[in-house]
C-alpha cells in the first residue's frame, strides 16, 4: 500500500515556525518516526510552496497510490483549483491541518477542499499525519 503525503506552503518550516501553534520537530524529522509505525505501508513525501506543484504531484500521483494525506496549508481556504484536482483523481484525499483550525482566526475555519477529501482531521499536532495514514489502513 503506497500512501503519499502532500505538504503546501511554509510546512518547510515546521519545527521553527510559530513552535507555540506548530510544535518544535521538523516534518522531515517526524517522517521516520511516521514511517516505522505503518512498515506494511509505503508513505511517501512531497511539499512545495507553490499550488500548481501540489496541482501537478496531485495529478502525478493520483491515479496510481492508495491515498493521500494532504496539508494544503493556506491553499485549504483559498484554493478551489486545488478542490478540482482532488475530484478529478481517483485515490482518496484525506485533508490534515495540524493546529486546530476552527480555534484560530475565523478565516480558517472554511475549508475549500473539505467537500472533495475523504475526511478532516485537525488540531492533534503532527500525531493528525497518523491518524489519517492509519484511515488508510484495510
């Protein structure tokens, strides 16, 4: 089972950005620890900051992995192209915010992409990536 994680805009940051809302661990040092928890499982990761780059790994790899794990970041309230490409592909979207979300500035609390994801799991720290891979789980 391959299960991609897809990370938007300023998660590169994570583990010195706003520690008090983000945590202090890094994602690429939250990865391996990810991974030996699901070792039936392949899980593979991308970010970039630019919507069409998470567009185009979407669409990559959509058609061929068993799910998605996605942090649109800011992109969730903003993005409607990125809801499109979730309904145009066929492996399961699920969406993931870190913070809770619906605790924050009110800008935050809609999602553009809910609607076309599996699920919503937010406000569990960087532990919300295992819940959601775990959804995956037969």
């Amino acid at each position: 089972m391959t299960i991609q994680i897809i990370n938007g805009p300023n998660l590169n940051l994570l583990g010195v950005r706003e520690p008090g809302i983000y945590g202090d661990t890094s994602f690429n040092d939250f990865l391996p620890r990810l991974r030996a928890l699901f070792p039936d499982m392949q899980i593979d990761y991308f970010q970039s900051n630019h919507e069409g780059q998470l567009i185009d790994k979407l669409q990559e790899v959509g058609f061929t992995c068993d799910g998605i794990v996605l942090n649109a970041a800011a992109y969730t309230h903003t993005s409607i192209a990125l809801a499109d490409c979730i309904k145009a592909i066929s492996a399961p979207v699920v969406e993931v915010h870190i913070s809770n979300v619906h605790q924050r500035e009110p800008f935050r609390h809609q999602s553009l992409i809910a609607a076309a994801c599996k699920g919503v799991i937010c406000g569990f720290g960087l532990d919300s990536y295992r819940l959601a891979v775990a959804s995956f789980k037969p």
